[in-house]
C-alpha cells in the first residue's frame, strides 16, 4: 500500500500503522519497523488508536484492526451508493474472468479504491477498499485522468506498469460524458498475460456498462 502524507505529522504516523495492521496483524516490534517510528512513538500512537477502538489485540497479543472500523466501514458505504450499485457487476466481472476485481474513484492527485473483489486463486492481486494509489501508473489511473469523448467506448490496458509482475485492464464508468470512476480487473502476467486486453477487455467494458444501468447513469 502506497503511503500517502497529509503533513500533519501525528496523524500520518496513525495511518501508517493502521496500512501496516490492515495487511495483517503485527507486533509492536514489527510496527516499530514496518513505520519507521521510534518504539516510544509506536507504542503510544497504537494505544492511543486501541482507546479509540480503531486498533485491538488479538490473542497473540498482535495489533490488528478494531471493531469501530466496522460501523465507520459500513457509514461510509452508505455514503457512496455507487460502490452498491457496481457490486453485480464487480461480482459478475471477478467470475468470468477468475482475477480480482476494483473499482476506483478520483481523489485529487491520487485514486481511491470504493469497492473490490479478490480473485480466488492464491496468487493474486489485493486492493482492499479504502486504499489509495497514483495517479502515475496503472490502467485505472489513465482512464481517470483521461477525459477524451471515445474512452466511453475502449478499455485501457497495463502490464508491469505500477506494480512488477501484475497486469490491468479498466473501462470507463460515465454520466453524460463525465469520468465517475474506473472498473478495473487486475492479476500476475503468468496468467492474465502480456496482452491482458485481448483477454479482458470486453469483459470489463461490459462490467462498465452494466454498473452505468444498475446506478442509474446515462
């Protein structure tokens, strides 16, 4: 996950422990240096995120990520209808194509992930909602940044391009000519392949159709 700096320098420190748990449950040692942090600053940034109940222990005694979160998680979805309305097709999209599935949103210099599948296999790509990536790199990020009259009608495709080893393919979700977000299918090139819109690329322009239809776009 791709670090993103506000400069408010307590509060970014807060968020880089909270990346760190969402990947999976860490020690105080492994937050120390997973953060950069002194241990002092580690241990009183992650307590004061345990009060609040946006951290917990788990058996292990591990920080992992707290039940407030939760209530805040699903808040939050219901402030953004349109990651509800993609969930058949993201679904449909993750099935047929056996890869794992995004949806994103632009958010100032950076694109915010809204809603997100995983494929089943073991090796695979992991986007979780929430998470912030460029806008350098990536097939979603040139959809986003692009507002030319015929994306509408193409999908754009990446290969090794912001992360080694993992190819995309994404469509354009629009309303009357406006970018509201990028469907994307993304997964290793051993099996999406060096030409990944050859072999997605209808899948997810129909993903983006249908999402269009279900939210009600034009």
């Amino acid at each position: 996950m791709e670090s993103i700096l506000s400069g408010v320098g307590v509060l970014d420190k807060a968020m880089a422990l909270l990346d760190l748990v969402a990947v999976e449950p860490r020690s105080l040692a492994a937050l120390v240096e997973g953060s950069g942090c002194s241990r002092a600053t580690t241990h009183r940034l992650a307590g004061s995120l345990e009060i609040h109940g946006l951290l917990r222990r788990d058996t292990e005694g591990r920080y992992a990520l707290g039940v407030r979160l939760i209530g805040l998680g699903v808040a939050a979805s219901r402030g953004f209808p349109l990651a509800a309305a993609a969930a058949p097709a993201l679904a449909e999209l993750r099935d047929r194509t056996g890869e794992s599935v995004q949806l994103y949103v632009r958010r100032g210099t950076t694109r915010l992930c809204v809603a997100a599948l995983e494929s089943l296999h073991g090796l695979r790509t992991i986007v979780r909602p929430g998470d912030e990536l460029t806008m350098q790199a990536g097939s979603a990020a040139t959809i986003l940044a692009d507002d030319s009259d015929d994306q509408g009608s193409r999908w754009v495709a990446s290969v090794g391009e912001r992360e080694a080893g993992v190819a995309s393919v994404s469509a354009l979700v629009s309303d009357q000519g406006r970018v509201v977000a990028a469907v994307s299918v993304s997964g290793p090139i051993e099996r999406t392949s060096r030409e990944p819109g050859q072999r997605y690329g209808d899948d997810v322009l129909a993903a983006a159709r249908r999402i269009e239809r279900d939210a009600g776009l034009r």
